[in-house]
C-alpha cells in the first residue's frame, strides 16, 4: 500500500461516523488508531463549541453530537487556519438545523450570527483601500472588519425568558471598530441593510446605491429620504463601519 | 535576521497579557503558530506587535507536515513567507507529520509510516518549503500512538534519513522522545546522542501525562516532568548552546508557576550550556 493510501486510511479512521474496520486492520495498531480518532475528534468538537458557544448549548449535546459525525464525515474542514474551523462548520450546519424540525426555529439564525461574531474578531482591517473624505460621487469604503446579516429572529439581544429568541426579521452589522478587540452587532433597518450590501460588494457609489435601493423599495429619493440617509451615513462614520470614499489612484 | 538564544515561551492568548506585563529576564524569545496570525487582525496582531517589540520571534508551524502528499498551496505560502520575513525570524519550523490529505485538514500530527516512500515525500516537501520561504527549515520529531503500516526502520533512522537527506534542521522535541521511548521502548539518551548536533537549532520541552492504560500522550497542558528536565540537560549538554522552548498550551497555570518552570529551564540551560547571562 502506497503512502497516499495509507494517509487515507487514517484519515478515515478519524474522519467517519463509524471507524471503518478494513482501514483500521490495514492500519495495524488499532488501539493507537482509535487514539487519534478520539484527539482529532475532541480537538475539532472542542473548537467548535469554543465559536459557536450558545449555539451548541442550545441544540444539545445529542444534536452537537450527530451534527458533527455527519460534517466530519461528509465536509471535513479544509482550511489550515484553525481559527476558521467553527465557521466552516457554522455555516455548514445552518441549513441542516433549519431542515430539522425538532431543534428551535432560531437556532440557524444563532448560529449564523454567532459565526460573524467569531469571523469579526479576528479580521484583518488592516489592508483597505486609500481612502478620502466621504463624497457621494465616489464608492465608500467600509470597514474589512464586518459582516451583514439578514436573519429572521432577533438573536443578538438577550434570550426570553424561555431561553428563545423574537422571530422577526432582523437585519445586522456585526463590525469590530479598529484598535477595538470587541466585536459589536448593530441593528439596521431593510434599506440601510441593502446600502451597506450595495456598497461592501464595491464599485458603487453613494449617489448610485442610493438610486437603486430608493427604487427597489419604492421610495422617492426626496428632501426626506436625503436627511435620513445623512443621519444614517454620519452613525456609519462615527461608528467607523464606513471609512471614506475611495481615494482616486 | 534575529538572534535567539536561551530560554523561550509559547505567545499563547491566554498567558500573554501576564507575558507582557512581567518581569521574566529569563523570557528571551518568544514562538508563535503562524496560523494563528497569517491574515489575522484584531487582538492577535496586537498581541503580535506587542511580543515583536521586545523579543526575536520564531515560528513553528502546525499544518504543513512534511509527510503530506500533497505540497502546500501557495494561497498560503505566500503570506506565511511575508510573515516570516515581516518577523525576520532565523528560521521555520514545521513537524514530521502529516495533517490530512486530499485537501482535508485534521488539525493534529499523524505520523508517518517509517519507510523511503516517506522519506522521499518528505524530503521533496521540505526542499519545497525552503525555497518558497527562503529561510532555513527545521523539522521537529513527533510523538506518536501508533505505527501507520509496518515500519521498515526505527523513528530514529527515519528521522536521521530524512534530516540527512534534505539538509534541514532539526528542532528536537525532548519532550516527544521521552514520551516515544515509553511508548515504543527505547533508550531516549541513546536517541538524544545519536542526533548529529549541528542539525539541532531549536529545543522544545512541554508537560505530559499517562493514561490508566499505560499510554504517555504529549498534552502541552501539564508541568515539566523531572524526568524530561534531566533529558533536557543531557540533550543541551549533546548540543550545545541551542534555544530552549516551554510549550504550554492548555489548562494554562498561574503566571508564577510557569515563571518557576522558566527559571528552572534557564538554570539548566546556564549549567549545561556554561553560557552566563550575568
């Protein structure tokens, strides 16, 4: 058996639901085998409840459990950096809890909030454009460290006192401010939500972005809409999620 | 290119803030993982910064096994090697392991089967290494539970095969060779004297521990065992003047008691080595 088989074989071991016996035989230390397994597995199920910490509190130890056999074994992670483990496994898992009707409806939404936040934390903000002074003529640029979010149950505040969460839709910046090591959501409404989108994709400007989302949502982009969108861009500053405009290279 | 001599620690989140703000002359260096910071903001880069500014930083990294089939992709290499030249390290580390394969990563150090397909792979991986990061490559020995497939030699052989062969360095895990000669029986001062002296750049010691079962497994979570202290002096005695690290990763003591382990490792370092920092 060549090298590339028998690094299979062991990757297998520690990988599936179940150890497979003909890989363990063809490995031929089974005892020491079965000791990888156990410290890959409890390595990997240690990191992701460290991320995603309430999130597995409340699926459950039996769920965390069956929900990790199944990503090991079908979407082992790939990334070298370890600290992207949990929202590799974060973002792999929503849709399964969400398909599975005996864990809470919120818990997705949880979980998805609760990957931005670990994500956030460790983002570089360092490498951004040049920027100049805000002007609506140009493209913005927002802060590298920050995610959007649109779920639908308000899982940043505090549970209920049934330890569930307010189903409605909830839109979010989770942004960490720079020299700032704590990550913080903040709540936005449906049109802010789509102009940070609009503007984090790039290449467009405020004047444009304002356009076409005051036309996807109907509105007149009037005297009104103007005001509060200087109110909304001037927090965004303060904030530090935008930045400026970009600059002219 | 910075100088690193004496006795170092492991930059770990939870011990840094204590790091920086004590009064350790024995802290010299400091390593890092450098996939704890490549393209990292936040906390860890000015956690980085902070170390950088007052100790030589070297790295060790923890994925790219050289036993892997697969080389390393540039998609990482490339900020790993501008990390390393940003930190101006002497040299890199990485273990004689390998990590997964097929793209797969398992985030630990599986060992090699002891045979020359091996050797050839990791040799091959290692030269690759060098070149795309232009700096010199250490490999560091390992600790393993379990022997994948038959072994057509010792680990020793293999590793001195592998050392030979690529022209790298070795950052020789004492630590790892006692718990391997309790595990697999054999004489770990025989090991230890048998390693060519000019390949050892680098020293690591950590804790240990025995299952009910007998097995010793390398946590980085426990205290130096004596029986490692006294390995350590044998080796450094065998060595020469080389760079000690205290690996502590997990279930992390009190600043005081790592400070004694540290004033420990110096005194033998000082005693075996016959350097005096006074």
């Amino acid at each position: 058996m060549g090298l590339v088989d028998q690094q299979r074989n062991a990757q297998a071991v520690c990988l599936r639901s179940e150890p497979p016996q003909q890989a363990l035989a063809q490995l031929g230390d089974r005892r020491g085998w079965l000791v990888y397994r156990e410290m890959v597995r409890t390595r990997l199920r240690d990191e992701v409840e460290l991320g995603l910490r309430r999130s597995c509190r409340v699926a459950g130890q039996q769920a965390v459990t069956q929900t990790l056999d199944r990503y090991l074994e079908q979407v082992p992670p790939r990334t070298r950096l370890f600290r992207e483990v949990a929202c590799h496994f974060g973002r792999t898992v929503a849709p399964w809890w969400k398909a599975d009707a005996s864990l809470p409806a919120y818990l997705p939404d949880l979980c998805l909030y609760e990957v931005a936040v670990w994500e956030v934390a460790d983002l570089d903000d360092r490498n951004h454009p040049e920027v100049v002074e805000l002007a609506f003529d140009r493209p913005p640029v927002l802060s590298p460290a920050l995610r959007l979010l649109a779920l639908g149950h308000v899982v940043h505040t505090q549970p209920a006192a049934d330890g569930g969460y307010t189903a409605e839709p909830c839109f979010l910046a989770v942004h960490r401010p720079a020299d700032d090591r704590m990550v913080q959501p903040w709540r936005l409404n449906r049109l802010s939500y789509d102009l940070l989108c609009l503007w984090q994709a790039g290449g467009v400007s405020v004047t444009q972005a304002v356009q076409r989302v005051g036309q996807a949502h109907g509105l007149p982009v009037d005297a009104t809409f103007v005001d509060g969108l200087c109110t909304v861009l001037a927090d965004f500053i303060e904030k530090g999620i935008i930045l400026g405009s970009l600059g002219a290279r | 290119m910075q100088t690193v001599r004496g006795v170092g620690i492991g930059l770990r989140r939870a011990l840094a803030e204590a790091l920086f703000t004590s009064d350790a002359p024995e802290v010299r260096w400091v390593e890092i993982h450098p996939e704890n910071y490549v393209s990292r903001g936040g906390y860890f880069r000015t956690m980085l910064e902070r170390a950088a500014e007052r100790w030589p930083i070297v790295t060790h990294g923890l994925t790219l096994g050289v036993g892997a089939v697969e080389p390393p992709e540039a998609g990482y290499t490339r900020p790993l090697r501008a990390l390393l030249h940003e930190l101006q390290v002497p040299w890199h580390s990485e273990h004689l392991c390998f990590s997964g394969t097929d793209g797969v990563m398992l985030h630990d150090l599986l060992p090699l089967p002891f045979d020359e397909q091996a050797i050839d792979t990791a040799c091959a991986r290692i030269r690759e290494l060098r070149d795309s990061l232009e700096l010199p490559v250490a490999i560091e020995n390992i600790s393993f539970y379990a022997h994948l497939g038959t072994p057509r030699m010792s680990e020793l052989q293999f590793l001195l095969e592998v050392l030979e062969r690529s022209d790298a360095k070795l950052l020789l895990d004492v630590n790892n060779v006692y718990v391997n000669a309790k595990n697999h029986g054999f004489d770990p001062r025989k090991y230890i004297s048998s390693i060519p002296r000019e390949r050892v750049v680098q020293i690591h010691v950590a804790g240990h521990f025995t299952r009910p079962d007998g097995l010793v497994i390398d946590t980085h979570g426990d205290a130096v065992r004596q029986e490692v202290y006294d390995l350590l002096e044998h080796t450094l005695r065998h060595a020469g003047e080389v760079p000690v690290l205290l690996e502590r990763d997990q279930n992390i003591p009190s600043w005081e008691q790592l400070h004694a382990e540290l004033r420990r490792l110096d005194e033998i370092y000082q005693r075996a080595t016959g350097v005096s920092w006074a």
